[in-house]
C-alpha cells in the first residue's frame, strides 16, 4: 500500500478514465467505511471495559474478553479468536477493548468517572 501506479496513465486526462482512478476510488471508500466501523468498535470496547468484560492472566500481552463466548486476544499480533476478526482482518471490538484496558492498567490512560 501507499505507491499507486500510474503507469496505465499517459496524462492527466486519461487519469478521469483509467484503472488507477478506479483502484483509488475503490479503495477511499473501503478506507472510510473501516475508519466508520472502527469508531463503532471502539465505543464497543468501551462498553466491554465498562462492564468488566476484559480479563488479564499472567501474561499482560494476552487477554480474555467475554462476549457471546470467551474469546483470546494477543495484543502484540493484534489476534482475536471472533468471527469479526477471523472474516474481516480487521482490529475488532475485543482487541481494542484489551490494548485501551492494559492502557488503563499502566497509567497510560486514565478514565474519569
């Protein structure tokens, strides 16, 4: 990611027609509906926070967040054990909802009541 080519382009003209104005079309639209997806997450995991769903074992890279099931997370590998995960490679609820709780823990975050 990050170089397009535009080598299908002989000018600026032909850009309007060619098969990088689609790529690039195509792929602002999937970057703002995961941007959209992602605030959902987010105030998701707030939610599992909240109610304390996240739970920590020995090791603080690793997590257990209760939802429908009991799902593992590695926040170093950003791996979650949820469907959501699994089908869509993207950063789901559960994942966030471990790295912002060890954020809390560590006093890199602090929560207002």
């Amino acid at each position: 990611m990050g170089v397009i080519d535009l080598q299908n382009c002989d000018s600026i003209i032909e850009f309007e027609n060619c098969d990088t104005k689609v790529y690039m079309m195509m792929y602002c639209s999937k970057s703002m509906n995961q941007t959209n997806e992602s605030f959902q997450r987010l105030d998701k995991a707030w939610e599992l926070i909240r109610l304390g769903k996240v739970r920590f074992g020995e090791n603080p890279l690793r997590a257990t967040v209760e939802g429908t099931k009991d799902y593992s997370i590695n926040i170093a590998a950003q791996t979650c054990t949820c469907e959501d995960h699994i089908f869509r490679d993207m950063k789901c609820k559960h994942i966030w909802a471990a790295e912002l709780q060890r954020q809390v823990l560590t006093g890199q975050i602090q929560v207002k009541n």
